[in-house]
C-alpha cells in the first residue's frame, strides 16, 4: 500500500503506454516509408511487412509463460531494453548491401518483442492499480498510445526528412497553383532539351519552378494511357525499376475463383437487386478524373562513376488535394544525368477553388537519415527501461511463480486457456467480445471513403485535405476527449452504471452518417459537427469494452486472460471489416449505413447478456 502511495500512476502509466504505441507504429508505418524511401519495390514492401502483423496477432499463445515466468515489471523492463536493441540492429544493418533481409530480421525481433511487451504491461496495468484506479486511467493510457501514433507517424518521419535535406544537395522546391482560370492543356511530355553542363556542386534542374494547373477533369482512359508513356520513359532511362510482380498479380485478379462464382457473385447479386439503392450515375462525370501537371528533372553536372542520386519528393506545405501519382523516387546516375526524369502531379477531381501546394525533393544521404532516426528510437526505449526500473510500483500481486519446470509451464499453459472458457458467463463474454464493434468496425472502415466519394455515387464530395481536417484533426480530437471523459465517468459510477450509457453512445452516435448520407450536407461546419460527435461516441463507448476486458480477465492468471481478450476484439475487428466494402458496393451509403445500425441489435443483445459486478470500478467511498 505504501508503494503505491510513492509511485503515482501518472509517473508510469503515460510512458508505459507510449513506449507500447511506438513500437508497433514502427513496424507498421515507419518501416513502410522507410523501404520506399530506400527503393524497394510496393510488392516486396507489401508481402514482407504484411507478415510483421503476425506477432500482435498470435501473441496470446504464449502469454501464460509471461504470467509463468518472472514478473510482469521484469519482463517490460526487459523488453523495453530487447526493443532498443531492435532498433539499434536496424539502424546498423541500414547501410548494408543486403539491408532488406537484415533489417526485416531485427524487425521480427522487435514485433514479438513489442507484442510480448503488450502482453506485460496490459497485465502490469491491472495488477498495479485496483479496479476504481484502471477505470479512471484507461482513458489517459489510450490518449498516450495514440501520441505515440502521432510522434511516430509524425515527429520521426520529420527527423528523417530534415536530415535527408540537410545531407544532400540543395532541396528540390516545386510549386503547383490550382486554379479554375487555368484552361491548358496538361497531358503531354516536355521536350527533352540538351543540357548544358554547369560548374560546381552537382544539383537538381527543374524544367519549371512553379506548375500551374487548371481544376477542369480529363478522361480516364487516355490518362491512364498517358501515365503509362510517363513510366515507361522513366524505367526505359533507368530511372525507376520496373515492377513486373504487379502485372503476374493483375492477371491473378483476372481469374475469378470458385468462391466468387458460386456464393459471393450470387449473393451479392441478390442482395443488391433486393435491398441496394437506386441511383443514376451521370456517365460523363464517372469518366472524368483530376487534372495532372508533369515536371521535367535532371542533373547540373555528371556526378562520379558509380554513384547513384536518389531523389525523393514529398509535399512539404499546402493543400493535400494536390497529389503526387508518379516519380516519387527517381535514382540518377552517370547514364541517364542528362536525360529528363518525369514527375507527374495530380489535382483533386472535385476541387473548384484556387489552392497551392508545395512539393520538396530530397537527395541526401537516405541510409544515413533513417539510421540516426532508429538510433534515437533506440536510445528512447533504453531510457525506457532505465526509467521504468526506478518508477513502475512494486505491486505484492506481482510475484515470481516458484517450482516452474518445463512440464509444470506446458501443464500450466494448458490449464490457462482451459480456465478462460470455464470462467462465469465464458460464452457471453466470448460473444461481447466477438460481436461489441460489428457495426462500429463496418462503418469505419467505409467513413473516409465516404467523405471522398463524389456525390454522384452517394458520398460527400470532400476534397483530400478537407478529409484531412475533418477525420484527422476533429475525429482524433473528439475521440480523445470521449475516451478521457469515459474513463473519469466509469471510475464515478463503475462499469456496471455506466455500460448501457456507453453502450448507446458508441452505437446512436453512427446515426450522424445516416443523417449525413441522406442530406449530402455541403456545410463544412455540420460535417465537422457530425464527425466530432460520432467520433466522440466512440470514444466514451469504446471506454465500456476495455473496462469490461479488463473485468472478465480479472483473476489469478489475468495478464495471460487479458491477452486472449485482446486476440477476440481483434478478430470483432477483422470479420466484419472484410466484407464491408463488398456490402457496401451492393447497397449505396444510404442502405448502407442503415444496415449498420440495424446492425446495432447484435452488440446491443450482446450487452443485455452480461452480468457484472455493481462495484467493479467504483471508488471505495462509493461502494462503502
């Protein structure tokens, strides 16, 4: 009790809970940029990466012997320390010739060490706190995971930016002005011109620093035949490395399998016949796409024999609805300096007003850059550990099992999952856990969809950056807010007081979309309202089911218990969001987000099945 007077929750939850965040966002984000940046083509990034999920996926099967062996403290502390490792390996590994494979294995390490870290800290959190403590906090721990995304998707992709162009030779600036007075005519290929050679530091030649680019749509098809002249010029002068892996992968989605001839063709079919909207398509806007721009590089100079100058562009400032499609890494040598590379650019098809946007290219030292970012990941998660010996509390829960040999771990991890289905209510539980998000997992994964769609098709007609504001600035906003107020109002009142409101409030609150599917409001400010409040729903919702995680794997083996939880909400996640596009398609947004609420009824059925504890969560003055 003393310990947990001197050791403030404050001083170790919202670090723990980062140090779990940033890990994961590495593997999954950070390594994607990182690959692209160093050449390696979408197919490969794809295939590889993909697998580094597997970890967080099957990491309940050996979370009994994190609660077997040692101390949940012991193990972050430990795994914090395996982590920075990780990092430090791939941030050695970079400037290899064979980094692929090197970094991929120090990536594997860092998954299993990350997901094994989840598994600890989740249990640490339970062990450490009492019931009214963990109630009051989940709202603060899932506010520093989400930073955690923001710093890695963020701050670190910045760092490795700025150290590209401060690296390198001078930046690359490319200017577009939208605006609908510009009536040009965008699709052709600049002319290749004979260079002359200039003296000095090796740079970067623009054929025009500042791009106009009228709004008016261009047809489909000849864009995409012109797109197909720009990538051929860049890989025949050796520019960009030509992917044949993607076209054997298009002739495979060509042959349509026994499954979506015989059960999903038929369905869908009927379902759409049946149930789908009835809406008319104008032709003559469904084959119009975004208006391009195409900008011409090459070298000043020569550079030396057997170097390469790799240049990559990203925006740096300005609307997002001006895009990037292609030349976003071009590599330059002593072959191809003085012929023309190609990047082309490419504005929103439904923007109508003037906007700008800036675009920078890098050519710095890219294995250099990425590895100064991994060292100072590593450096923070040794800090981690070191911080997190002296300030994690020492709860008496959290004990070393004695006696553990081999066979007592394999009888005891068989025991562990049989006790989580012989709990009270395991079903019930099992069916919460599975059916709690069905709607909220159907509608997220079509929202940002939907807010894109032209109006023609049943969507909103939002431009790139306008999405950008509205889902990644005023949805995290009011997602971060529910979850805070959700987690102080359920250590007030308990779980049991506040399930039903939760409950309610994750699944009413998608009405917004239904209201905003039938309108097709053009009101910035209501969408922004809508979007706050369905987002702020969930929040406060979502509040409800990790409680109730939390409640269910409450016991001896609850960190192992914990874990399973964890592996059925992300099996509630992955089902219904499988076959929510395809649903979609056959019903229009209108009956689509209709059928999500009706939807509503299975979690709703859920929540009436459980039973829980009236003072699970409550502070002990309340339930005294």
């Amino acid at each position: 009790m003393q310990e947990k007077k001197q050791k403030s929750p404050w001083a170790w939850i919202p670090t723990l809970y980062f140090a779990e965040g940033l890990p994961y966002v590495a593997v999954m984000t950070i390594a994607v940029i990182m690959y692209k940046r160093m050449g390696i083509s979408n197919t490969d990034i794809a295939l590889y990466t993909s697998w580094l999920y597997l970890p967080w996926v099957i990491k309940p099967f050996w979370s009994p012997f994190v609660d077997l062996l040692k101390t949940k403290r012991w193990w972050i502390v430990i795994m914090q320390l395996l982590i920075g490792a990780g990092f430090a390996g791939i941030a050695f590994t970079i400037p290899l010739p064979f980094f692929f494979q090197a970094t991929l294995a120090f990536f594997w390490l860092l998954a299993f060490s990350s997901a094994t870290h989840d598994i600890a800290a989740d249990g640490f959190y339970m062990l450490a706190l009492d019931t009214n403590q963990q109630a009051m906090y989940v709202g603060i721990r899932s506010t520093f995971y989400r930073v955690a995304t923001i710093m890695g998707q963020g701050v670190l992709i910045i760092l490795a930016g700025f150290l590209e162009s401060t690296s390198g030779s001078e930046p690359v600036k490319i200017n577009i002005d939208v605006s609908p007075q510009y009536t040009q005519s965008t699709m052709y290929i600049p002319q290749e011109i004979i260079p002359e050679v200039q003296e000095g530091k090796i740079t970067f030649v623009v054929d025009k620093e500042t791009v106009k680019m009228g709004t008016q749509g261009v047809d489909k098809d000849s864009l995409s035949a012109f797109l197909k002249k720009i990538t051929a010029a860049n890989e025949e002068n050796g520019f960009v490395i030509k992917e044949t892996e993607a076209h054997k992968a298009e002739a495979e989605k060509d042959k349509a399998s026994w499954w979506t001839s015989h059960v999903s063709q038929p369905l869908g079919n009927w379902i759409k016949h049946s149930f789908g909207e009835k809406r008319e398509v104008e032709e003559s806007t469904s084959k119009l796409a975004g208006n391009i721009a195409v900008v011409a590089i090459r070298l000043s100079k020569q550079p030396e024999s057997g170097k390469e100058m790799v240049l990559n562009t990203t925006m740096n400032k300005g609307d997002k609805s001006v895009s990037l499609i292609s030349g976003e890494r071009l590599s330059f040598n002593e072959k191809n300096w003085n012929k023309p590379a190609y990047v082309v650019f490419q504005a929103d098809p439904k923007l109508t007003e003037v906007t700008t946007a800036e675009y920078k290219g890098l050519s710095g030292n890219i294995p250099f850059a990425w590895s100064i970012t991994f060292f100072v990941l590593a450096g923070l998660f040794i800090f981690f550990s070191f911080y997190h010996r002296v300030f994690l509390p020492k709860p008496a829960s959290d004990i070393t099992h004695t006696h553990v040999t081999a066979s007592s771990i394999f009888k005891e991890f068989g025991r562990t999952f049989v006790s989580f289905f012989k709990k009270p209510q395991a079903l019930a539980a099992i069916f919460f856990m599975l059916t709690y998000r069905f709607s909220e997992a159907q509608a997220l994964k079509l929202i940002n969809p939907f807010l894109l769609d032209s109006r023609e098709i049943g969507g909103l007609g939002l431009t790139t950056g306008e999405v950008g504001l509205v889902y990644g600035t005023i949805g995290i906003i009011g997602l971060t807010i529910g979850g805070i107020i959700g987690g102080f109002a359920a250590a007030r009142g308990g779980l049991k007081r506040w399930l039903w409101p939760m409950t309610l409030s994750m699944l009413l609150t998608i009405l917004t979309f239904v209201y905003l599917s039938f309108s097709q409001t053009e009101s910035l400010i209501i969408i922004n309202i809508c979007v706050f409040i369905e987002q702020l729903g969930y929040g406060f919702g979502f509040t409800a089911y990790m409680l109730y995680l939390m409640y269910y794997a409450d016991g001896e083996q609850k960190t192992a218990h914990y874990a399973i939880c964890t592996g059925f909400m992300a099996l509630g996640m992955m089902i219904p969001g499988m076959f929510a596009g395809w649903l979609q398609e056959l019903l229009g947004y209108n009956h689509f987000f209709v059928w999500v609420m009706i939807c509503s009824i299975i979690p709703i059925i859920a929540v009436s099945l459980l039973k829980i504890d009236p003072n699970y969560g409550k502070a002990k003055e309340e339930k005294k």
